[in-house]
C-alpha cells in the first residue's frame, strides 16, 4: 500500500519524508490556496522534494482545455499526475491524456458509477473522499469497498487512491479493502505510529535499565 501526504505545505512533506513514509504527494487548489504560493513554484519544489507521483490540479471545465493544462502540467516534471474532476468533460479529458500517456488522478468521486466511468475513461488512479461523504451521514468506506469490489471484478488497471482522510481508521479500513493507495494529512501519517501501550512499555524498558548493573 503506498501512502501520499495530503498537502502543499512543503515544510510538512519535508518532516514526513524524512520518516521515509511518502510515496508521493496530492494537492488541490485549496491547498494550493493555504499554502500562499505561487502554483508552479511550490509544485516545482514538491517535485524536487519527493521521487514519487505528484498530483496537481486542474482547474478549467472543459474538456480541450483540461486536456491543454494537462500538457502544461506533465511539462513541469515526469511525476507529474493530472487531477482532474470527475466531470463529464473531465472524463472526456481523461481519455485524451490516456490516450497521449498523460497519467489523471481523478478527483471529488462520490459514488461507485462514477469510480466505475473513470476507470472506464482510463484514469491512472481514482480519488474517493471518504471524509466528505463521513460528514454527511454516508459511510465513506462503503464507497471503497464497492470501487475495490468493481475493479477487481474486471481487472480495471486504475488504482484505488483513497482521498480526504480524516483519521488512522480510514487507513487501516483501506489497507483491509486492499485499497493501492492513502492520501492523508501529515497528522494522521503521525497518528499511525502511536500507541498509549507502546509509550508506557518503552517508559518502563527504559526505566528498568537505567536499574541494570552496569
Ligand atoms: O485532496 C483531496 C482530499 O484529500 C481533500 O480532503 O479533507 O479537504 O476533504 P478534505
């Protein structure tokens, strides 16, 4: 399971590299926006930082145009990844991009027939948010569990890149489902280390050979 971190904050991904946890890096125009860069600065330094697939956004609503940012963007680095919404004339684009060897990360799916089109168009990997659907009374890993069960029934080369992570659980659920890919903020790529009994055990460890002849 290969896990992405969630952000453009460039600090963040500095610290979590550093662990030797990221795969590769998700951004949208939101964190574009809260990081309060320049777009093609910050994703130029991402590239830099990370050898994995960066995803960056587009942001146009057509398919031509999407296509024509789609060139722009894999021209700023090879492991640039094209988000593109999942809008008809996104999925339009995404077959042109396919079609040129241009790899789509397909972003804000929401149910499985739409994991099922992108698939269908050739995405490279598929962007379910789980959080979002959480915050409305829908299970969202429901949402991961029909996508992993679709893909696998026909053998869709499009991977499952479980996005708006909230917490360790959405995680762990994804890794049972099978799920190729977590996209997560930096706090819950800390939070997935942690255990109160881990602390506690190394406390007394540490305590008792502080008590062994030495
Ligand atoms: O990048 C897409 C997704 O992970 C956004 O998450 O927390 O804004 O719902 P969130």
């Amino acid at each position: 399971m290969k896990f992405f971190i969630d952000t453009a904050d460039v600090n963040e991904i500095k610290e979590m590299n550093d662990m030797g946890l990221v795969d590769g890096v998700t951004t949208n125009p939101s964190l574009i926006y809260k990081s309060g860069r320049k777009f093609e600065e910050v994703i130029k330094e991402i590239c830099d930082l990370v050898d994995g697939p960066i995803s960056a956004e587009t942001v146009t609503l057509e398919a031509k145009s999407i296509f024509d940012e789609a060139i722009k963007l894999k021209d700023i680095h090879p492991n640039i990844v094209v988000k593109i919404p999942l809008i008809t004339e996104g999925l339009k684009a995404v077959k042109m991009c396919a079609a040129e060897g241009i790899k789509t990360n397909v972003t804000l799916c929401f149910n499985a027939s739409q994991a099922l089109l992108a698939a269908k168009a050739g995405a490279t990997y598929i962007s379910p948010f789980v959080g979002r659907l959480d915050d409305i009374t829908h299970v969202g890993m429901d949402l991961i569990e029909d996508i992993c069960t679709i893909y696998q029934n026909y053998d869709f080369a499009t991977e499952v890149l479980v996005a708006s992570i909230r917490n360790p659980l959405h995680v762990l659920e994804a890794s049972l489902m099978g799920a190729d890919v977590a996209t997560m903020p930096a706090q819950v790529m800390k939070q997935l280390a942690h255990h109160p009994l881990t602390d506690i055990g190394l406390k007394k460890f540490l305590d008792d050979w502080e008590k062994v002849p030495k």
